[in-house]
C-alpha cells in the first residue's frame, strides 16, 4: 500500500480478491472456536501457498494458525453487532 524504492504494492479493497474458502464468521451467536480456528487455517494456508507445511515449516505454520485464531477471537468478541440497549438515536416527532 505505498512505494518503496519503486515498487508499488496493490491494492486490495474490503471484499475485492478474497479467497472463496474463506467464510465470514461475525453472527449474532457465539462463533465456535472451531470455525475460527478452521479460518484461520484456511487464511494461512491461502498466505503461505501450502496445503500442509513441511516438517522443518510446521511450527511456524501452527504458531501463525494460533496467532491468527487468537487475533480473530478478539476480533470477534469486541465487535458491537447493532445499537447498545436504551440507544435507539434522537426520537422524532411527528
């Protein structure tokens, strides 16, 4: 996303260039860490180019599987999914 030394990174867009295999999680019930962990395989997998990591790469590929799963649990957990109760915006009159 920017210039160094005259290479220029593309840019990716919300939504432009995703992966089919990759689902989107956020609902309204709790997420079973499961799904976020089986996304979290699918996205690293997607970003190293392999299916099932070589023996000498295993640990990092689970380390960044973990990372990733922890990160989207976060995620998932602060996200605020429609107004907070008793926040309805300014009534009108009419």
């Amino acid at each position: 996303m920017g210039d160094s030394g005259g290479t220029t990174t593309p840019r990716m867009w919300h939504g432009v260039g995703m992966c089919r295999s990759i689902v989107t999680l956020r609902s309204p019930e709790a997420v079973p860490d499961e799904e976020v962990r089986a996304a979290a395989l699918q996205f690293v997998r997607k970003v190293s180019g392999y299916r099932a990591p070589s023996e000498a790469n295993r640990a990092t590929f689970e380390r960044a599987v973990d990372d990733i799963a922890a990160s989207t649990r976060v995620l998932l957990d602060g996200l605020v999914t429609g107004r907070p109760a008793g926040k309805s915006g300014p009534k009108v009159s009419r």
